[in-house]
C-alpha cells in the first residue's frame, strides 16, 4: 500500500513541476487512477508519457505498494 500524497511525490520527484492528481480507485491503496500534467509531455506520444510515468512507479508495483495504476497524461 501507498498513500496518495506518497505516490503524488514519487510523480513529482522524477517529473519535475508536473501537475500530479490521483485516485484510489478500490479504496484499497494499491490500486489508483493517475492525471499527470506536464510540460515535459510536450512533443512526447502519449506511449512515451506513460513509460515515463511507469518507469517512475515501477520499483513500488515491483515491492507490492501500488497493484494497478490507470494513467493519463497531458500537457498545460
């Protein structure tokens, strides 16, 4: 499990000024919904925005903290 103001910093820390909101979706803490606005996204396809929000994540699906995350990207 993870808390969203955890995950919000893992986001933020990897991209920076980035707009980040998220979701618990079961109520569970492993699972979430995840908006990341970003200037970084910019001329980035939206498979590219998502590897970057993935490779962010990824040591907490790894260790169990986080099982399911529904990610959406965009720019400001």
């Amino acid at each position: 499990m993870i808390s969203i103001p955890d995950l919000i910093g893992l986001v933020q820390t990897a991209i920076p000024n980035a707009e980040v909101n998220a979701l618990d979706k079961t109520g569970m803490k492993d699972h979430f919904i995840i908006h990341v606005t970003s200037n970084a996204f910019e001329g980035v396809g939206i498979m590219d925005r998502h590897r970057m929000v993935m490779d962010v994540l990824d040591p907490a699906m790894k260790d169990g903290r986080i099982h399911a995350a529904e990610i959406k990207t965009a720019t400001p």
